[in-house]
C-alpha cells in the first residue's frame, strides 16, 4: 500500500524519483533515487523511521501513505 500511495502521490505532485530523494536528503536522510525505485516497485522493505520522512517530504500524513486514512484533500 505504502508503495503504491508513494508512486501515485509522487507523480501528481510532479516530482521524479531524483527530486524525491533530494527533498529527503535536505532533511539529514540519505535515500537515494534508487531506494526511492525499489520502495514503489515493492522490492524494498520501508523502516518505520523512513515512513514520516518519506511523508513530510511529499506533505502528506504518514498514515495516509500507510493507507490508514482516506486520501487527502
């Protein structure tokens, strides 16, 4: 779920894959572009501790991307 809430929510922001990782290396975390491709294509388990970085960088509520809450507005 977390994957595919990511990809979607990603690309409608329109941000790539590099401009992701960036947003979270500019928070102290390094992800790259390609954990960012393993994540949305499931081939990469998310620690608890990457969920609220991978959140706050696309401005959404962690639980959203975990599919716990409805879709944002």
């Amino acid at each position: 779920m977390l994957n595919e809430n990511m990809k979607a929510l990603r690309k409608s922001q329109g941000l790539s894959q590099e401009e992701l990782a960036a947003k979270i290396q500019l928070n102290g975390h390094l992800l790259t572009q390609k954990a960012i491709s393993r994540i949305e294509t499931g081939l990469r388990v998310v620690p608890d501790y990457e969920i609220p970085l991978l959140a706050n960088a696309l401005k959404v509520d962690p639980l959203w991307l975990l599919g716990l809450e409805p879709t944002p507005d």
